[in-house]
C-alpha cells in the first residue's frame, strides 16, 4: 500500500478519500486554490499544498501545478475524485510518466469510454443493449435526419464528447433538426473542442440505472448491485437509491454480471459505473461508462458494507479483489439527498456564501443517517465551484423505513445563510409516486417554484 497519496480535488470527495487513507494507514496530502485556502476540509489532511488562484482552470484543473505538489510531497498515488480531472486521459497518462499510481483505470479506457460514440460500439460488442440510433457520428443534419426518420421521433442530439447536459437536443419534429443540429454542435465544440454529434431515439418516461463494478489487474471482475439515479434537475442527480425499486433480484443479477464481464473486456480496471437507461417496457439500454467514483457511491456502500474507495486504492496498488460475486449480499434500503447550495425558487440557481447554522440530525428515524459532508457552521460555499455542500444518507432495514428516516432527517435539519435543495428532497419525498417506486426521470419536472409537489 501506498505511504503517502495526493488527492488531486477538493471539498466533500477530497475529505471522504482522506478517511479511507487514514483507515488504511496512508498519509493524505491535499491541494487548494486561494478560495479554499483557511476551509475547515483540509483538517482531514496532513498537509495542504496551494496551487493557485480560486478560478479552477489556473488551480484544480492545473495538471502542472498538481503534479509538482505531489512531487514536493513525495507522494507515490494520485486520487483524482470526481469532476475536474477524474476522467482526464491526458493526466492519467502524465500520473503514470512520473511512475505515480493514478487511481483509475487506464488513459485508453478513459478515452474509450469518454467518447461516446465509441464507447456505444464497445458496449455493443461486450454484450450490452444499446438505446436505437446512429451508426456512430452523424456529419450531417441530412445524415441525422435520415437516422431519425428511421426510428421515429422524437429524437437527441448528443454530442460524442463531455456529458452533464451540454451538447445535447431533444427534436420532436423533422422541421426542428436544421436548428437543433446546429445548437448542439456549436455548445459541444465551445464546451469540449469536439462538436461531433450521434442521434438517438428518446426514451420518454425512462429510469436511470447504473451498475457498480469493479475490476482488478488481473481483469477479476465483480458488481455491486445498481442504483437508481432517476431524480435529476438538468440531467444532474439529486437523489439516488439502492437497490433501485424497478428491478427484481434476477434482472439485478443478470444485468450487474454483464456489466461487469462487459468492463473487464475492454480491460478496465478500479471502480468503474455502467450508466443504463430503463424505457417504460423495463428493457434496459447502456448510456455511458463513468470511469471514476461517482457522487453516489456511498448508497452501495451502505447496502454492501464495502468501501469502495478502499478498493479503488487496492487496486491500484496492484492487490487482486479478495471479493467474489457470490460473497456480496445486499442488506436493506438506502437513499441519498444530494444537499446543493441552490435557490429551488429560482430554477435551482446556485447561491454561494456563508453557512450560518449547519445542523443534521441523525437520530430522528427508524434507520441510520450517514453524513458526508465538508462544511460546518462559518464555512463559505465559494462562487467558483460546485455547489454540493453535504450529502445525506439514510438506510435501513427496507425502502419506507429509509424514506422516513431521510425524510425526518431532512425535515428537522437547520441550515441557515444560504439556500438549500432541502425543499426539493422533501416534495420528491412524499410524493406518493416516489414513495410507491413508480417513478422515473420527469418527476421533479412536477415539482412547483416553492420546491413542492405539482401536477402530472
């Protein structure tokens, strides 16, 4: 195992990292910008090396600058987290020159799964159900249109590279395409350098799926259950659950196997999330490949009690999974509340400041509450970053009793000097088509401005 590791982030990813580190007796070292320079997080490090301005181009996204961190750090890992440079091809591969571990997979796997075109044919290949569309990149609205007229609108536009929402173009209508095309290429080339584009049908009233896997050196490959990633606000996740309510014990089986053999195929290695796509049908179609730790990780930690950071390191250190698919069970319920320093009245527009109270009580359900967070009474949320201040996390026995249990937690939190998604996480939860499980990614479309309940 490594001595000493650099975690190449910040906040709440950066302070979950540095627990594992210190359980397995690893020294954590952080990096920060001048925004973050006094923040209560890099207490949970040993030391802390400034690397530039707040703006993160010239700081959390400055490969040079990180790089000689860990270099005056004599560091031998670096943990990139999640967001700026996780899924970065080019600094895995400038990690690996310096004979430092990166904690991920391989630059060509970044790369493979990071375009989605291709990662599409390689799901494909592997054995994984794919969503109807183009044959790869279509260079043409002619191209997309002829696509479209053959599996039927509506229809995306989505571009090959990046993700979060940019790049892509629901079209309903054929006189629509011209418009549509030209829009997302011109916002996937500004936002990624590639405004290359792929058409695929439109699932309506779709469930978001993802399978965790994990593989090791040897290409040793398990799966740890799926979750359900269906809450989402501009296609960004505000709850997460597991196991997903849509599926039953065979399909989870089934479909994780899959996943996993499909990962160790194209010789992937660490932690890695198989993104599915449910249609109304209950067939399952793969999206993407997300080739790092992912927001949400902790649901399957609890319902799995394995640390998947952990693994994430044992991996990397070149240690073979001690885990067995047979050996894995699943035990309970558990749901996450992403807490967001957002206004929900004003479109969920983030709102950056200073925590007054900063209060969660964990003792107020039938389960447990798990809080993972990098802020306390006086922190400041910054403009410069995302706006994540805590997540919540319930489990317990079954699925009503982790809905409680997150419901009162969140219901009797006390979270002063700046707006939180709180309002939000409460509507989805007691709405009584959330609680039945019947739900998919449109529900919070039905959430009014005061952040409650709304119509179909």
């Amino acid at each position: 195992m490594f001595r000493r590791l650099l975690v190449a982030n910040r906040g709440e990813v950066a302070v979950r990292i540095a627990r594992t580190c210190r359980k397995l007796g690893v020294s954590p070292v952080a990096v920060c910008s001048e925004a973050d320079r006094g923040a209560p997080w890099l207490e949970a490090f040993d030391r802390a090396i400034a690397i530039g301005p707040s703006h993160p181009v010239r700081s959390y996204l400055d490969q040079s600058a990180i790089l000689e961190a860990a270099r005056l750090t004599d560091c031998q890992a670096i943990h990139p987290g999640w967001g700026f440079l996780a899924e970065n091809a080019v600094f895995a591969e400038r990690v690996r020159q310096l004979q430092l571990a990166f904690i991920g997979p391989s630059a060509g796997a970044i790369r493979l799964m990071g375009d989605k075109v291709q990662a599409r044919t390689t799901a494909e290949r592997a054995g994984l159900p794919t969503i109807p569309g183009s044959d790869g990149l279509v260079a043409s609205v002619e191209q997309a249109r002829s696509v479209a007229d053959a599996i039927g609108y509506p229809v995306l536009l989505k571009a090959t590279a990046g993700g979060g929402g940019r790049g892509m173009r629901r079209v309903d209508e054929p006189d629509a395409l011209a418009t549509a095309f030209d829009e997302a290429s011109r916002e996937a080339a500004a936002a990624f350098g590639d405004g290359g584009l792929y058409v695929e049908k439109l699932i309506e009233h779709g469930r978001h799926i993802e399978f965790q896997v994990l593989v090791d050196a040897e290409g040793h490959a398990v799966h740890l259950g799926e979750r359900e990633c269906s809450v989402q606000r501009r296609h960004q996740k505000l709850i997460e659950e597991a196991p997903s309510p849509a599926l039953d014990a065979a399909t989870r089986g089934e479909f994780g196997e899959r996943a996993a053999r499909a990962a160790a195929r194209i010789g992937y290695r660490g932690a890695g999330t198989v993104e599915m796509l449910r249609d109304p049908d209950g067939n399952l179609y793969f999206m993407e490949m997300n080739t790092r730790l992912q927001v949400e990780h902790p649901i399957t930690e609890e319902i799995t009690d394995i640390d998947i950071v952990e693994q994430q390191l044992r991996i990397a250190a070149g240690e073979p999974l001690r885990l067995r698919q047979d050996g894995i069970t699943f035990r309970g319920h558990a749901i996450e509340a992403r807490l967001n320093a957002e206004d929900v009245t004003r479109g969920f527009q983030p709102s950056p400041g200073t925590i007054g109270e900063f209060e969660i009580p964990v003792d107020r359900g039938p389960g447990r509450i798990r809080i993972d967070t990098h802020v306390r009474a006086g922190s400041t949320v910054p403009p410069h970053y995302d706006s994540l201040i805590a997540k919540v996390i319930a489990h317990a026995d079954d699925r009503p009793a982790a809905i409680e249990t997150l419901a009162r937690a969140l219901a009797a939190a006390r979270i002063s000097g700046v707006p939180t998604t709180i309002p939000a996480h409460l509507a989805v939860l007691s709405d009584p088509r959330f609680r039945a499980g019947d739900y998919d990614t449109t529900i919070v479309e039905r959430l009014d401005p005061a952040g409650t309940a709304g119509g179909n």
